[in-house]
C-alpha cells in the first residue's frame, strides 16, 4: 500500500458504550474511561481502532460494551 493510499483511507473506529458506573473503582480505570470519551452510563463513543485504543477497552472490559455499526 502506498503512502498516497494509506492517507486517502479512512481509519477503521470502534463505537463504545458504556454499561456500568466507575463508582468503587480504580482511579485509573475512572480516568481510562474519560480518556475513551465516556463519563455516564448510556454514554457513546467513536475511537480509531488502534493498539492503544485496544489496551484501554480491556482494561475496562467490564464497564464497557462494544457495539456493532
């Protein structure tokens, strides 16, 4: 793929949901959660599908859902 390919396409993004509250939690999974754009149940999100994006959504797996564009 060329450099002139590789710009033009659009980058791939996850839609995030968030299902549960980060009261009793971790500070850091309360801050990973604003780092994704979340804050409130029923809250969503887009993020590009990135390496790093992939480690925060396993760190709060369980307070977060994945949903299906």
């Amino acid at each position: 793929m060329s450099l002139k390919e590789r710009v033009m396409t659009k980058p791939k993004t996850i839609t995030l949901e968030q299902v549960s509250s980060p009261i009793g939690r971790s500070g850091d999974q309360r801050r990973t959660l604003v780092g994704l754009g979340l804050n409130r149940i029923g809250r969503r999100s887009n993020i590009a599908d990135t390496p790093a994006a992939r480690g925060m959504i396993a760190k709060v797996a369980h307070l977060i859902r994945v949903v299906e564009s």
